[in-house]
C-alpha cells in the first residue's frame, strides 16, 4: 500500500506539472499584446485542474460581449449611408427636399459640413469599412470596372481589416442591411468565394443586394450568400417596396439582437440603394412634390445657397459657382421640356423623403427599446455628389444612357405620370444634379470638386454629446469614420488580425469634435495648449491633408488649401485627349473660399506647384498610380479574372440564378441555346399546359429571354426598351409527351469580317457595323420550325443588359422580359426541365440578311462609363 500511495503521489506531481506547463503555454500573448491581435488569444485557464474534478476547480466562461473584454457601457453603432447624394439636396442641409429623420438627430446632435467621400460609390464604402484610402484598399474604382492594378483591383486586401471585424471580435452583433458594392464583380456568382461578401468583413447577417443599382420594387435580393425572389407583400401588408423592407430587416435584427442579449450591443450598417437610380417610389410620396421645382435648377441653387446661409451650414460670404457651359439654362428650355424635367424632380425629391422616412422608422425601433441615449448614430447623405448619369436629356431607361443609346424625348414625354413607378429606371438630367451639389461645382465622379466629393453628415450620440444643434465645420473625410467608433467605443486598431500584419488606420477619428472646446493634441500638456470652440468656422482640424482621384479628376487638400484639375464631364464615354502629367491645374483657399468659386492658380503659382508635388507624393504612398483615364474600355470584362474565360459550352440546371458579371457574355456572340425538357402528361394521358421561362438574362428594360407562351417558342430580344424583337413559331401539335425534347434557339450574329468582305457601301457598312445584328432560328428536337413573321434581331445592345437582374433557368426572378407573362411571374417552365445549355458557335450570319435593318432609324452615342 505504501508502494502504491507513493506512486500515487508521484503520479499527480507528474500530472500537475504536465497540466500547469501546457496552460502556460496556451498563453500566446500578454495582455497589453493581445489587445492588438484579433481574433483574441484564447484565454489562459486560471483555475486548477486535478485528476478528477472532485480536486479541480472550474473558471466560468464568459459571454462574447464588450465587457468580457474590458469595455464598459459600450454603444450600440447605427451607421447610415444614403447613395448619390448632393450637399444641397437635404433639407438639413439647405435644400428643399423635407428630412425629418436628419433634422431630428441634427437637433439631438450636431451637422458636418466639410465633410467628404471620395467622389464615386464603392471606393467610399470600401473607405468606410477600413479606415483607409480606397486605393490603398484597391477599390480606386468601382468593382465592374476594376482593372489588375493594385491600386484599382476590386479586391480589399487582407492586411486593411474592417472595423466590422473588430467590433465582432469585440462581441458586436453585426448586420449589413442594403447596398453591398464591394464583392469584386467575378465573385458574386454562388460559387463564391464568399470571403470578400459581408460575410466576410466582419458582418454576422447580411440582408440586401449585391451591385451597384437596385429596382425598389423587383430587387435580386440576397440573405447571407443566398440569392431570393422577394415577396408580394411588406411586413405591413403593403405592396413590396425594397426601402420598406430594409428597414423592416434592420428593425428586426436590432429587436431580435436584444430580446436574446439585452447587454450585447449591436452595430447596424444601414446602406439603402436610394437615392441611386432607378428613381422609384410609390405615388403617394411623389404627390406630396407636385410643382415644388417648377423654378427649375437654376433658381433651385439660388434660392439653396440662401437657405443653406440661414442654417449656418455655409459660412456667410460662400459663393454661388456658376453652371458649366455645357448645361442648358433652365429658361432656354421649352415647355415640354420643363414639365418633363420639373417631374424628373419631384420623383428624385419624393425618393430622398421616403429614404429619409425608412431611416426615422428604424431610429424610432432603437427608441422604443430605450436604447436611443447610448447609440452612437452617423448618418451620411451620400457616398458621393448627386449623379449626372442621366445624361444632358434624362431617361427613363438607365440602361439606354449606360449602352450609349438615345431615347425618343416624346416616349419620355408620354411617360411623365409614370416615372417612379415599376415601368421605369428613370434618372433625371444631369443638370439637376449639379443643383443637388449646391453650392458646389460639379457632380458624382468628380473627385476634383466638391460637387463630387462634399456630403452632409450628422452624429447624434445623447449620452456623449452634449454640444448638440451645432454645426461642425473641420475639414474631414469618410476615411475617418472607423477610427472615430473605435475610439468611441475605446477599442485600439488591431496590429495583427488573421494572422496577417495590418496597414495602420489613414483616418483621424472626429471624437475630438464631440465636445464643444478641443485641444489638438491630446499627447501634450492639456493645460498649455490653445482650446477651441468646435463650433467656429475655421475651427482646425485634426485631419491636415487628403488627397482625392477618380478617373484621373484628381485634388489634393492641404492646411486650407485645395488644388483640382478636372478631367472631364461625368456624362462623356471618354474624355478629350490630354497629357495626363500636364493637367490644368486650379487652386483654391478653402479657408476663405468654402464653395471653391476663386481659382488663384495664375495669382499663386508657387503654392500651385507645392501642391502638385504634394499630391504625387500622396499617389504614390496610396496606390493611386498609375493614374487611368480611360473609361469604356475599363467596362470589358477581359480586364478582370472570369469564371467564363476560355470557355464554349455552359450546362446550368433548374433554378440557376447568376449575375450577368458571371454570365456567358452572348453581346455579339454567336451561340445556341438547347433546353432538354420532359413534357409531361396529366391524369388523362394528354400532355400537360406546357409554358414557363427556360432562359433569361434581364427583363423588362433590357435583356432577352427564351420560353414557351400560348403554343409557342418564343425568343425575345429586348433592346433598351427602345425596340424589341421577337422570333417566336409555334410547337408542333404532335410533341411526344414523357419523352426528352429539346427546344433550341440558334443566334448567329454578323462580324465586322463578314461585313467588310461582303459589303461595299461605306454607310451601309458602318450602320452594320454599329448594331451587329444577328438572325435567329428556332428548333425542336434539331428540327426548324417555321418562324412567323421577322427572325431578325436588327440592333445588338453593345455594353450591359442589366444593371442588377441575373441569369435565371428555368423562372424568371426578376422583371419579365415580356409583359404578356407578368401576371404569371416568377413563370416557372410547367414541363420538366433537365438542363440548358448555351454554346459559343462560330458560325456567323450573311450581311445581306440583315440590310432590311438598315432602314430602321436609331442613334448611337458613345458609351459613357458605367459606375
């Protein structure tokens, strides 16, 4: 027994020691470390183990929340950010459109007025989310015209973690509710990979739409990774409407989160696709504007930059810039004219008002859960200035802007009581977004001036601002966001987040604004430094220099001055040719200049040039070169990474869904489309109803589709909504039921070969040239039916058929592309269908076939970039 005893004893010594050595080792990081490196270390134990847990003694685990690690009372985070948005557009801001919602965190908070994106859409989301420069984080661009350069890829590196993922780490509940425009353009098939998705970058849900536009009322929605048809109905029962139901999902997620973990805080990302185009919204908003921009754009700014003086949004002596040449005048216009631009308008005002009205219900859902004092609330009116990609004209197709096609002005006319409604993707005229951006120069992807890059933004945090219904006038940028909810929350930046070494944060964080005096550096003696009045104008700020480029329209911030050279107008497919290294340069003094309207450049020639150096230096330290003005041909899908590179035949089953970004790309490509069907027999033997979708990409304002309909086969080509095309013939009436069958549609397009072998006419050659028809033929099981009527496709679309529908198989999950069938959406194929094939072919058709096109009249403007 002493022999055993002795062992015994030997034995728990051994174990002990055993035990203790590897907790030590399980800790990787002391603790001032590992507040630096996420994930978090996994916690040493610090109880005791024995042999048996009878001589152990447990540690309780902890929850994953803030306090686990050391942050008290932390704040919920409701983050808004509203799309194409100009400074004079809010009327928190000056303009005449109502903003409850705004007005009501402004006065419970305080208003930023020089505050700034970088000028276009995704590269400020991607800003947003990193705390860095968009081209540090290689989104110089937006993702469907990413190019390899490190600074313009689309892809968000690993070493520029979101704040997202920090504040998950820290236990946030995270939810990204709306617009996700950062998922590079060759990854948002099903096939991912899904770790540039929200998913990805720190969100725990994911509800909204993945691209860069949205129909408000048939939107490809996505939860999480998974692609869905929306519903009829709203949660209140009213008729489907996407801002609605954004809203719904944030409030949802926000109950939810607290009715499950009242102590864990929650940080909502709430990014809606308005006031983006398509401009839609339910008639009952757009009433509410009839007649209220009848002065036109003109007066519009007149009568804003005086409201804007009167808010104090503006400093008194902030000069009006005039309007470019190359917009019209407001009373050059002719009637028609005015009438159809003035309701162009009032749907635009409308569509802000619902936004803002969204926002104020979620607002509202955080207060009734008493959870209003302790929300950190930011909610940004634009990610970049108001957008001209309405063109000089406007539209009420944005496909046909976006393909370089003209509408009819009388179509457009005949449409005026129903823009904002499901029947159009309307855009008002450009000059309408220069009003939006009053005081300012210019619009949306014109980086080099404020029209472009100055949005209003409010914070509203009752528990920690107590300066509130002031204004904030220090110069600051959306890269400063993230730091300022880290320090908010009193979280550090990690230096190492999945292993992988981070870029420091390029921000400043802005919670040295909060109070109503500041120091500027909090590093030195408090007592010995000037303090400020935060609500001064000209108050410094704590963010000295920033750069800014889009599309080569490039500026540079430095101490109160601003140096710009413009590239060219937002509405041009390509600009004129310049010396990239030779730009005319302006040069402005911001501090005493707010709206840039007083170029100095031939006054201060020196400073100019200090200023120029200043900006490639920054360019170079931030990824910005090479510096690329091209446009177009950014739109190829050649220039990126493609899951259909190389390929010829595509297989895809029932029920497949893809965005045209990860489509076979079928624009002026030869190809058969073959459908293997089963057509099955009802009760009786006799064959069923058979009908339904078999391939579609688009719908009803651009795109084709292949399906059966009242007996026939039916191939329809969509062009823009200016004209369309249909090749249909009838099935046979002896089609075999419980057999395989196939039904094929063959498209054989014209080259520009072919025409300039066959054809001599100059005019006739470049018409041809222009369009690229094609003819089509139509089979069933290899067999031609006879077609009725034309088979003629005259006019190709040559850029894009869809801004945010997919590829469906066998359904049709978005708008029809024919509206004989809207009533039977999502227009399932009643046979059975195994399987759709498309094949690239070689096969080309004679020019000859198509001269009867010839004869129809169109116009081809070039194409403009796509955003």
């Amino acid at each position: 027994m002493f022999f055993n005893g002795f062992l015994n004893r030997i034995l728990r010594g051994v174990v002990v020691f055993a035990i203790a050595t590897s907790l030590l080792l399980t800790t990787i990081a002391p603790p001032a470390m590992a507040q630096q490196i996420l994930p978090h270390p996994d916690p040493a134990f610090t109880g005791k183990i024995g042999l048996t847990y009878e001589d152990s003694k447990e540690v309780e685990l902890k929850l994953k929340e803030p306090s686990s690690f050391g942050i008290e009372n932390a704040p919920n985070i409701l983050l808004v950010l509203l799309d194409d948005v100009g400074y004079g557009q809010m009327g928190t801001f000056g303009g005449r459109i109502k903003t409850p919602t705004l007005d009501r965190l402004a006065e419970n908070g305080l208003k930023y007025t020089q505050f700034h994106t970088t000028g276009l859409c995704s590269p400020t989301r991607a800003s947003l989310l990193t705390g860095r420069n968009h081209h540090s984080v290689g989104t110089g661009v937006t993702t469907g015209v990413a190019t390899s350069f490190p600074g313009y890829s689309s892809v968000i590196p690993q070493n520029t973690a979101t704040f997202a993922d920090v504040l998950q780490a820290y236990g946030y509940a995270t939810a990204w509710i709306g617009k996700n425009h950062n998922v590079p353009d060759w990854e948002t098939s099903a096939v991912g990979p899904f770790d540039r998705w929200a998913q990805g970058l720190g969100f725990d849900y994911f509800y909204g739409f993945v691209g860069g536009d949205v129909d408000q009322y048939t939107p490809p929605l996505v939860e999480n990774t998974t692609r869905l048809i929306p519903p009829e109905k709203n949660a209140d029962g009213s008729d489907y409407y996407l801002n609605t139901d954004l809203a719904d999902h944030a409030i949802n997620y926000i109950q939810t989160t607290k009715a499950l973990a009242e102590d864990k805080p929650f940080f909502v990302y709430f990014a809606p696709g308005a006031t983006h185009a398509p401009h839609q919204v339910p008639q009952d908003w757009i009433d509410k504007y009839k007649g209220k921009f009848d002065m036109g754009w003109d007066k519009y700014r007149k009568k804003t930059i005086k409201r804007q003086k009167e808010l104090g949004v503006i400093p008194p002596d902030a000069q009006l810039t005039p309007r470019p040449e190359s917009l019209p005048k407001w009373d050059s216009l002719k009637g028609k004219k005015k009438r159809l631009y003035a309701r162009m308008m009032e749907v635009f005002a409308a569509f802000t008002a619902q936004t803002d009205h969204e926002v104020g219900r979620v607002i509202d859902a955080i207060e009734d859960l008493g959870e209003l004092d302790n929300t950190l609330i930011i909610y940004i009116a634009g990610d970049n200035g108001s957008s001209a990609e309405g063109g000089l004209q406007g539209v009420t197709n944005e496909l046909t802007f976006f393909n370089g096609l003209e509408e009819d002005f009388q179509d457009k006319f005949a449409a005026i009581d129903e823009l904002g409604g499901e029947m159009h993707y309307n855009h008002f005229p450009a000059a309408w977004a220069w009003a939006m951006d009053t005081p300012f120069q210019w619009t949306k992807q014109i980086a080099s001036h404020f029209g472009g890059t100055r949005n209003g933004m409010v914070i509203s945090w009752p528990d920690r601002i107590t300066d509130v219904d002031d204004v904030r006038y220090q110069f600051s940028h959306v890269i400063d966001i993230a730091p300022t909810i880290l320090e908010a929350i009193g979280i550090e930046a990690p230096t190492l987040f999945n292993g992988v070494m981070q870029k420091p944060i390029e921000g400043t964080s802005l919670a040295y604004t909060f109070d109503a005096k500041y120091t500027l550096d909090p590093t030195k003696d408090l007592d010995e430094q000037k303090k400020y009045n935060a609500g001064k104008i000209g108050a410094p700020s704590k963010h000295t220099t920033q750069y800014f480029e889009m599309l080569t329209n490039q500026g540079i911030y430095d101490k109160g001055w601003m140096a710009s050279a413009k590239r060219g107008d937002p509405w041009l497919s390509e600009n004129p040719e310049m010396d990239l290294l030779d730009m005319p340069w302006e040069l402005y003094n911001i501090k005493k200049d707010f709206s840039q309207a007083v170029d100095l450049a031939d006054q201060k020639p020196k400073k100019l040039e200090e200023m120029i150096k200043l900006f490639y230096a920054e360019a170079s330290k931030y990824n910005v070169l090479p510096l690329d003005d091209r446009k177009s041909d950014r739109v190829d899908v050649a220039n990126r990474p493609s899951l259909t590179k190389g390929r010829k035949v595509f297989t895809y089953p029932d029920h497949f869904r893809v965005p045209e970004g990860s489509a076979p790309d079928l624009k002026r490509q030869s190809h058969k489309i073959t459908a293997n069907v089963i057509w099955p027999e009802d009760e009786d033997g006799e064959g069923m109803l058979l009908e339904g979708m078999l391939l579609t990409l688009g719908g009803r304002f651009s795109g084709y589709g292949l399906f059966v309909e009242d007996g026939q086969l039916v191939y329809h080509y969509n062009w823009a909504g200016i004209e369309r095309y249909e090749i249909s013939a009838p099935l046979p009436p002896d089609l075999p039921t419980n057999t395989p069958i196939t039904l094929q549609a063959v498209y054989k397009t014209v080259s520009d070969a072919k025409i300039d072998e066959n054809i001599k006419d100059d005019d006739v050659k470049e018409a041809l040239g222009k369009v690229l028809g094609a003819e089509v033929a139509l089979y069933v099981n290899d067999q031609p039916l006879t077609i009725t009527g034309s088979n003629l496709v005259c006019k190709s679309i040559p850029n894009r058929f869809t801004l945010d529908e997919t590829l469906d198989v066998g359904f049709d999950t978005g708008t029809p592309i024919r509206e004989s069938y809207k009533d039977k959406m999502p227009f399932d194929f009643t046979g059975t269908l195994k399987s759709v094939t498309i094949k690239l072919i070689d096969d080309v058709a004679d020019p000859e076939v198509l001269e009867p096109c010839i004869d129809e009249s169109f116009h081809l403007n070039p194409i403009p970039f796509y955003d």
